[in-house]
C-alpha cells in the first residue's frame, strides 16, 4: 500500500479518464473541422499522437532536466546533514520505500517542490531562502508535505494530467489555425457534396466542433486545477500526520507567503511547488484557476485542527471549507493522534552558512587569509594565488600537488598519471583543486585516504596535518 | 441445459467466490504482515545507528568532561543493554534508558564550552538527536502499521482467514513519556 488515500486513487482515476474523453472529443472536433466532415476518426489518431508525442518529450525530459532548468544542484549527505536528516525523517514517518534525492536551488524566495514519476528519478527541492528562513519544525512540515507528494503519487498523476491539458490546449489551437485556413478540406469534395439538407447537418457538426473547441480547454483547466488544488490539501492533512505537528506547516506556509516570489518556473511544474511560486505575495483568490488553494485557508485549517490525525483534518477543514475531503474508508483507518510538542530548534542553517555551501557546490575554492579574512575563488580562476581582499596580501590557493619526484612517470593516459597529494590543515570544511584545474571538497567527516578526481579520474592522496 | 447452469451457479455461490475471498483476504494480510517487518527492519536500522555512534560521542566527551565518569558509565551500560535486547518489549525498556542517558549526557555537555565548540562534538549531538527523531518517526509508523494490521486480523469475517493461517497479534513499540508524565520539579533557592 504506497498510496495512503483510496479517495485520492478514485479521483485521480476520475481526472485521467475525463481529461482522457475530452482529448478524444477535441480530436473529433478537429478532424470534423480540419479534415472535412465525417473525417472525426483521422482527428482521433492526431490526437493520439499529439498526446503521445507529448508524452515520449515528458518521459525523455526527465526529472533531471527540469531540475538543471531551475539551477538546482543536488546534494549529498556530506553538504547539509541536517537537511538530509529531516528529509530521512519525514520519510521514515510516512513510510516511503525509497530515499527521495535532495536538491538545493540558490534562490532567496522560501520555497520547496516534489518531482518524480519513479522511485529512483524522485526528488525533493528547496530553495536557499527556505533553509534560512524557517526553523527546524517549520522546515519538517514543508519536507512532509512535499514527502507527502511522493507518497500520494501527485507528482506521478499531476504531470500525467499535464501533459494531457498540454495536448488539449494544442488541439484546440490547432482546430482554431484550421478553422481560419480552411483547413485540409478538398475543394472539390466539399463543393460536390454542398447539397441543401447535408450542408446544414454539417453546419451544425462545424459549429458544435467549434463550440468543443473553446471550451474543452477551458473544461480541461478547471478540472486539473481543482484536482490540484484537492492534492494540497490532502499533502497537508498527511504532514500534519507525519510530522504530529500541524503548526510546523501552519506557520512554514505563513512565512512562505509573507515573502515575495522570485522564482521563474514553468507552468508544468508549478502545481508541484508547496505555494505557488507564480503568484504574487498574499495577492492570492481561490479561483477555478489557481493551482493551490489560498494560504490563509490552508493554515486556517492546519491551525483549528483538535489533534494531528487525518480525522481531525477533514474535520477542520468541513468547519473552513464545508464538504469532506479525505473518503470513509481511509478516514476509519487512520489512527487518533495527538500532537507533539515544538522542538525549539532554530533554522537549521545561517545564511553566512548557506551562501557558503552553495558556493562549495558551484566549485568555489576558499583560500583563508592571515589576517582572518577569507577569499572565495570561483572554479574557473586563473592563477595560482589571489589577494586578500581586505589587506592585500597574496595567498596562494591551495592545489594538490604531485607527490615526490614520480612526477616524470605521468604516461599519456590520465589515470596512469603520478597520484597528487593534498595536505588536510583541519578538520572543517576544505576546498582544494586537482591538477587539471577541478575543484575538490573535503567534508569535516571525510577520513579517507585518497580522493578521485571528477573531472580527470586521478587520484589524490589526502594527507592529514598532524 | 437448465438444471446444468443452476448446478454450475450453485459450484460457483458455495466454492469459487468463497475461495476468492479467502485468497484476497490472505494476500492483503500478508501484504501488511511483510509491511509491518519492513517498517520494523527499519526501526531496527536507527536502533543500531545509535548504538554505534554512541562509542564515538563518549570518546570525544571524555576528552574535554573526563570526570564526569557517572554519566559516561551510564550511557555506555544503557548501550550495551540495548545491543543485547533480544524482544521488542525488551528494546523499548532499554532503549527508552539509553535516551534517558543521553539527554543526561548532552544536558552535562552544555557546562564545557570547549565541548560545545568541538566540530566533531555538534556533528555527532546532530546525527545523534536526528537518529533519536528517526526513531521516533519509524515507531510512529510502526504503531500505525500495527494497529491497521492487528485491526484487520481482528475483525470479522477476515479474522476467520486469519485464524486459519495464524496471522497472530503484534505488540505496539511502546515508550514511556516519562518527560510527559512527571510533573515539572520547580525549586526555590
């Protein structure tokens, strides 16, 4: 049982079905207008292959390209262990068979998604400004709401209904371009068969084709919108399950909110993010075509709940919303709660600490000066020292070197090249770069003994100052 | 032709639909059986996460807070307690001294400032209070899973299936709240 809520299942089902008609009838529509009449099954096939087509440039454009598209960079347990944590906590809470990955996008808008068809392509994203500007309880509620995502399997479904919208709006497009030139019809076909009483029965087929293909689209928006919106509720009444702590998320979702969005991202992708990242601050209505419902009902709801359990979601949101939310079957399953108590712990990273983890990530090189200051070299830099930036000094920055005089042994492959050897100076946090210009980092828990080059595949000797 | 088909409707009504019910009810139970494992295997994992960085932590503490021996012994004997803990009831009884000794030991910890600036020492206190989280959370789902498992084996007609091939009860990962129960000592000076 990955999938927590059965009435979720039903509507999804419901969603895919209805989009799945209403892509069917645009084909029609468009073959009745573009191909001439009684040519309604060769605007089917379009249809499909439109659709299909779509959906091959989906699969192909994976989660990873989506990902590079925002600057995201993902991260290993070494850069943020705290982050790491909360995401291996929320999903031991939920019960997720597989580890999402963890991406960090540089971004000060406080903001977080959940992307992945697949187990193993799956992810969970946050941007920079998240990690500095929640404490460790908000920054919970928003993972579980996003692990919360992956579990339901709104990112599997809502990007399926996407491609689907996708194709409607193309087809609808298509009929109107059709419509305007005439189409493919042939001249001599139409006009042979312009007797009185099938020219208005085809009159009628052109106008109902028309009348489709304005509002399916239409249709098509308002029934993925309002499923989306539906899944955010239902993220939310899971994290508050996860996480026994409603607040967390209440008070995440406030602060979200004060601060304005400076992300650009593309439409497909803005359902997945934890408030929408293309609305403006607090400037939010619940219209038939919002992706998300408005924040204020979402932490009005997260705040009146009794306890933590799905049970006392559904019943806050009847007090908010009116009309239930979560079906019978998962409600009479789902066990009392209560919550727990605040943990008291602060943001779980500075901004000082996040600028410098994002700068590790982008191949920076932090070359410490005398006097105290440190000087940060971005991968590309030339040369081999830099000047402190407040007393002017010169410092060379730290490369490894090649270990004694094997130098002479580098053959012409990379890998039989003389090993390079790098001096450890403490225990934090070092940068360093290989011999082919690379930058290396060295976690505060690495001990190894040797490093491999990314870029050349040599290997490194690490060496610790005594 | 007719006595056939009502002969066939009846096999049907006392024989196949009973078995189908009967195998769908034993795979669902089996599928939460082999659920509630998993999510025990991984309670497991965090369990033994603790017990191995607990040997680190005392080392490093020992290096800056030497005397403070007491705590130190304690933590290592809740430990070693914990390893050796064969049943789930058993776990939880030493599991729920180790945290005990823990919090003693991270309460201690806040006296040495040389401590609290110690690298490896803020490592070491995240991964441990992460893990203590961890812990948490599996069992919360565990309990979860538990009670769903022991609910559906329980009640009719499923417990009929379930008697037959002795799906038997689980016992919940119970912790004792000991911070929640006992009252707030205030004291005077």
């Amino acid at each position: 049982m990955w999938e927590q809520i059965r009435a979720n299942q039903r509507r999804s089902a419901l969603l895919i079905t209805l989009m799945g008609g209403l892509l069917a009838l645009m084909g029609y529509a468009l073959g009745e207008v573009g191909f001439g009449p009684g040519a309604g099954l060769i605007g089917l096939a379009v249809a499909l292959i439109i659709f299909l087509v779509q959906l091959a440039i989906y699969y192909a454009a994976a989660e990873s390209v989506l990902l590079a598209g925002m600057g995201a960079r993902e991260l290993s347990r070494d850069d943020m262990p705290r982050l790491f944590n909360i995401v291996e906590e929320m999903k031991l809470a939920s019960g997720l068979p597989f580890m999402p990955k963890v991406y960090l996008i540089d971004n000060p808008s406080p903001n977080a998604f959940a992307i992945g068809r697949k187990p193993e392509t799956s992810a969970v994203a946050v941007t920079s400004g998240l990690l500095y500007r929640l404490n460790r309880d908000e920054l919970q509620g928003v993972i579980a709401h996003e692990i919360a995502h992956l579990k339901n399997r709104d990112t599997h479904f809502m990007t399926l209904a996407g491609v689907m919208l996708g194709s409607i709006i193309m087809l609808s497009e298509l009929t109107w371009r059709m419509l305007r030139y005439g189409g493919f019809r042939a001249g001599s076909r139409s006009r042979s068969r312009s007797g009185s009483s099938s020219g208005q029965a085809q009159l009628i087929i052109l106008l109902v084709a028309v009348v489709v293909a304005i509002l399916g689209p239409i249709v098509a928006q308002i029934l993925y919108f309002a499923t989306s919106r539906k899944r955010e509720f239902l993220a939310d009444a899971c994290a508050a399950q996860y996480t026994r702590y409603p607040e967390g998320l209440a008070s995440a979702l406030e602060r979200i909110a004060a601060t304005p969005s400076r992300l650009v991202v593309s439409k497909a992708v803005a359902p997945m993010f934890i408030v929408n990242p293309l609305s403006g601050a607090r400037g939010e209505t619940s219209s038939l075509f919002s992706t998300h419902p408005p924040t204020f009902e979402r932490v009005c709801i997260l705040r009146s709940m009794a306890g933590a359990g799905l049970g006392d979601y559904e019943a806050a949101y009847r007090a908010v919303r009116g009309g239930g939310l979560i079906g019978g079957a998962s409600l009479k399953a789902a066990p009392i709660v209560t919550p727990r108590a605040a943990s008291g712990e602060g943001p779980i990273e500075s901004r000082p600490e996040t600028r410098m983890a994002i700068q590790r990530l982008a191949g920076y090189v932090s070359v410490p000066c005398a006097c105290g200051m440190e000087a940060r070299v971005p991968e590309g830099f030339e040369g081999d020292s830099v000047r402190c930036p407040r007393c002017g000094s010169p410092n060379p920055i730290p490369g490894a070197v090649a270990a004694g005089v094997a130098a002479q042994a580098g053959a012409d492959t990379g890998r039989q090249e003389a090993p390079l050897e790098f001096l450890r100076r403490g225990g934090s946090w070092e940068t360093f770069r290989c011999g082919c210009g690379a930058s290396i980092q060295l976690s505060p828990s690495f001990c190894g003994a040797r490093v491999r080059c990314g870029r050349c595949g040599r290997h490194i000797n690490v060496k610790q100052a005594a | 032709m007719a006595s056939v088909g009502i002969g066939v409707i009846v096999i049907v009504v006392l024989f196949v639909l009973p078995a189908l019910y009967v195998i769908a009810v034993y795979n669902s139970l089996v599928t939460l059986r082999n659920e509630l494992d998993n999510s025990w295997a991984q309670i497991d994992v965090q369990l033994k996460r603790r017990h191995d960085l607990i040997p680190n932590l005392v080392e490093t503490v020992k290096g800056y807070a030497a005397h403070e021996r007491e705590t130190l012994e304690k933590v290592i004997q809740a430990r070693n307690m914990a390893v050796a803990a064969k049943t789930p009831a058993q776990a939880a009884e030493a599991e729920n001294l180790l945290t005990g000794a823990l919090k003693s030991l991270f309460a201690v910890s806040e006296a040495y400032p040389d401590l609290k600036a110690n690298q490896n020492f803020l490592a070491l206190q995240e991964e441990l209070t992460s893990t203590e989280n961890k812990i948490a959370f599996a069992r919360q789902f565990f309990n979860d899973r538990t009670m769903t498992y022991n609910t559906r084996i329980q009640q009719f007609p499923a417990n009929i299936v379930a008697g037959m091939f002795r799906f038997a009860k689980r016992e919940f990962f119970e912790v004792r709240e000991e911070a929640v129960r006992e009252a707030p000592k205030v004291s005077f000076k």
